[in-house]
C-alpha cells in the first residue's frame, strides 16, 4: 500500500520563512564596515552560533542578517539597535506582519511602562505588542546615549495603515502628544492632520473663524464660530468709520467761535510820506481805515502802523493817500499877515 507523500511547501511559504528570521541593520555612511566589524558588534548582544547568514546588500552601511530560529531574530530585535565602530545602527525585522514602530517626543523621564499601556490601547485588532526599547544616538562617540525616541514591536498581519499616526498619554496632570511612524507607511501632516503628505509639503486651505483646515472664512458653515463671532462684534466698542470722524471734527470747527485777528506789524517803510505844495516833508500818513478822528498826523512815535483787519493784503492794496487837514488861523495871525 502507498504511503502519502508529505506536500512540499511552497515557494511563497519558504520565503515568508526566512524572512521571519531575517533582520536588517542600517548604519551611518560615515565610515566603511567590514564583517569583522559587525560580528563583534553582533557578539554583544546575541550568541554568534545562532547566526545563519551574514552580509551586505548592494551598499556597504546596509547589512542583513539572519538567525536559525525565529526565537533568536526575537530576542535580538529587543535591542533596537546595535553599535558598530562607536555609531548605532537600526535594526529592522524583513517579515511582513513583524512591524517597527518608533515612537517620536518621547521624554527621557517618560516611564516604559505608560508608553506600552497607551499603545495596547490604541492598536487595532490583531496587533500584538512584542517588545519596545529606547533608540540610541548614531553620531560618533555617543552611541552609549539614549535619544527621545522609542520604538516598539508589533506584530500586526493587516495594513499598516491602520496603525495609530499620534498617541496622547498623561502623566501626572501632564498631557503630551508622541508620533508614531513605521517605516513604508505614509506619513501624517502635522498642519491638517492628514494623511499622505508633511506640513512642509501642506497647500490645505485654513480658516481663521472656527481655526480649522479644508474650506476657508467665506465658506465656514461651523456654526459655533460664526455665533462666537457674532457675541465678539456685539460686544466690541463701536468704532466710528472715517466718514463719521471727518463730520463730527467738521461740526466742532463750525461751533467753535474764531479766535481775534491777531495785530499784524506794518514797517514804518511801507507807509508813503505826503509831500506838500512847498516840497516840506511830512511825517507818514495813517491809511484811511486807520485815521485818527481829530485829523491829527501822527508823530515819530507812531512810525510803525497797525492793521486791525487781518483781511487787508498790505501787497496787494494801494494805501490811501490823504492830505492834512490845514489848521485854521486865529484873527491875531490873520491881522499880523495882513
């Protein structure tokens, strides 16, 4: 009787396989590494005889590793990165449902403990949390300090994009927002908060009544905003526009009586001097508006003329030439001449 042949798995499992196993590291381009230079790297964080493969891909910082069991990949993944030549490099798992997620803004004094409870709380069904770390410094001769990012495994079969984009936790009345990205998944906008581009990136339209992104002012239909509006103009002071200035300073200036015309100083040059019959000189003459009653000339202490009317253009009027007045003779005088 034939026995049934066991089925050979297929190509597609094969490769699933191996790739559960597999781990890729990422180091800096600053320097060229050797394998030597990975292997003692390697030999502080896992046993070397679970290694199966070693070596480079198509660029020197760019290496691929993998272990004979899944259970060693597991526990070499805990690490998150390894220090190669005093520089960190990444670590990344080559399975499809094995997913790194780094955790961006998160403080140094932020417990462990906190950042795993708010991820099992918000990743979706299925998603199973694996293992999380602190990522260190890949700059030269700090690859022993740790930075502000956490990472964390999960393995999740679904798409990636179902994973969360922002976490919000709060830690002693203090609540803070951390950024989740995981590699081959498309980012979050920071502006709009959506997805498929970066803020630099950013042309959504932003309205300044409700503060929200995607129509503008003109097309806002947030009806708390346009209400809040509404109180703020209400109770706003009253500004008058520019029409209602220029009136109200045009009524002040008609009710204000005018001030006194001020005395205007007339040279004693402009006043013209009245030559008589006889040729004798004759001290200046008032004009008429100003001629004294008793007809009078005026002495040399009147040399200078005021003009009480501020209307009269001394340019451009004539002065008044008028002849004195002759002074009548008493019968003494009139009997000497005779």
């Amino acid at each position: 009787m034939a026995t049934s042949r066991k089925p050979e798995p297929l190509l597609h499992d094969i490769i699933l396989e191996v790739k559960r196993r597999t781990i890729r590291i990422e180091l800096p381009r600053t320097s060229s590494y050797t394998r030597i230079d990975i292997a003692e790297a390697l030999s502080k964080c896992c046993i070397l005889e679970n290694i199966e493969a070693l070596g480079t891909v198509k660029y020197n910082n760019i290496w691929e590793l993998t272990m004979k069991t899944s259970q060693a990949a597991d526990r070499l993944m805990q690490h998150g990165t390894i220090t190669v030549k005093d520089v960190a490099g990444r670590m990344s798992s080559m399975d499809a449902t094995r997913l790194k997620l780094r955790i961006h803004w998160a403080p140094h004094w932020l417990p462990s403990r906190a950042v795993e409870a708010v991820l099992k709380r918000e990743l979706p069904g299925g998603a199973v949390l694996e293992g999380q770390g602190v990522e260190k410094s890949t700059i030269k001769g700090l690859g022993h300090v740790a930075t502000l990012v956490r990472f964390a495994i999960v393995r999740y079969a679904g798409n990636p994009a179902d994973l969360p984009h922002l976490l919000k936790i709060q830690v002693e009345r203090e609540e803070m927002e951390l950024l989740v990205t995981v590699q081959g998944r498309k980012p979050v906008c920071l502006r709009c908060r959506h997805v498929g581009h970066i803020r630099s990136h950013c042309d959504t339209p932003y309205c300044v009544g409700c503060r929200g992104y995607g129509h503008e002012k003109e097309t806002c239909r947030n009806h708390f905003a346009a209400a809040l509006a509404g109180n703020q103009e209400r109770g706003a002071p009253q500004v008058p526009d520019d029409v209602e200035m220029e009136t109200a300073a045009e009524t002040v200036q008609e009710a204000t009586p005018p001030p006194p015309p001020a005395a205007i100083p007339v040279a004693s040059s402009e006043a013209k001097q009245v030559q008589p019959d006889d040729g004798a000189a004759m001290a200046p003459v008032a004009p008429a508006s100003v001629q004294p009653d008793d007809g009078a000339t005026l002495d040399k202490g009147h040399q200078e003329l005021f003009v009480l009317d501020g209307s009269l253009d001394t340019n451009s009027q004539e002065w008044q030439e008028v002849p004195p007045k002759k002074k009548l003779k008493t019968p003494a005088e009139a009997k000497h001449c005779t």
